[in-house]
C-alpha cells in the first residue's frame, strides 16, 4: 500500500460513504457486524465505500441517514458513482465485515445481524447487476478496509495482521 505523496486518506465512519479518485484512498474501521461494501471502478479506479450498519430500512419509520442500511444505501453509492463519470459495466464489489462478534446461544435472526447484513448487501448488488468479485466476511473478529484508487486494490486487515488483498 503505498502511501505516497499527494495521497490523501479518507475515512469513514459507521453509517458513512465516500467516493474517491485516483490517486486517494478509503480507509474505515471497526467493521464488526457491520459491512464495508467497495464499487470499484475497474478502468479508472474511480471507487466508492459504504459502512452499512442495518441490512433492512424498510424495518424504521424514519430514515435520516438512508447509508446506515444496505438496501438504500448502496444503490445511492452507485447513483454516486455514476454521476462521478463510472460505467456500471466496469463496475465489481467487494465486501468485508459481517461478523458475529457477541457470543451467544440464541439462533434468532435478531441477533444475527452480521449474517443478515452479509445477505442484504449480497442481495443489493445481484439486484443491481454488480458482481462481487471477493470478500472476508464472516467470522467472529473485526476488520478494517482500505481502498486503494490509484493501484485498484481493495486490502482488509484484521487485529495484529498485516492487510490482505481481497
């Protein structure tokens, strides 16, 4: 990962996105249950992340922050994408995140919420026509992803472990 000079890092938070161009990079932390989800540019390395907490909005009656969940947020990334100069045919995902990160003994859904999320997301982007072309998913330990614009990669680093591209 270089981290030349110009480069500039953003990051992202819980419920938050960004789209980057090249030469910058997207950075968020903390993906326990919840799931980062790239689009990747694979022409112009023009990319998007989301930090999606909740896999389903339809569940609220209010929605402030439409990026807190799967099924509207990642279609506002695209549309974002889109409007930046991207061609949805030279557009890939990749996921990281969706752990389950408490221990415990019930199965109900309610508690699965990084399996539930993990499904959503998958969901999204078959509706949307935008394969996934790799993912760390899953699991019972946090993450971190970066993407990098100018190299095309997208890495996933996990607690006392260099990054590894997915």
């Amino acid at each position: 990962m270089n981290n030349g000079g110009g480069v500039k890092e953003h990051k992202i938070g819980i419920a938050e996105h960004k789209v980057c161009t090249p030469p910058d990079k997207l950075l968020t932390l903390g993906l326990g249950s919840c799931v980062g989800v790239v689009l990747l540019d694979r022409i112009n390395g023009i990319g998007g992340m989301i930090h999606v907490m909740l896999p389903d909005s339809t569940q609220f009656t209010k929605v402030p922050n439409p990026y807190k969940f799967a099924d509207m947020g990642i279609p506002l990334l695209l549309n974002e994408l889109l409007k930046k100069g991207t061609s949805k045919h030279n557009l890939y995902a990749k996921m990281a995140g969706g752990a389950q990160m408490f221990k415990t003994s019930a199965k109900t859904s309610l508690l699965q919420i990084g399996d539930r999320n993990i499904k959503k997301c998958t969901e999204v982007l078959k509706e949307l026509g935008i394969r996934i072309t790799g993912e760390d998913t899953g699991g019972s330990v946090g993450r971190t992803m970066i993407l990098d614009c100018l190299e095309k990669k997208i890495y996933v680093r996990t607690v006392g472990k260099s990054p590894v591209e997915i």
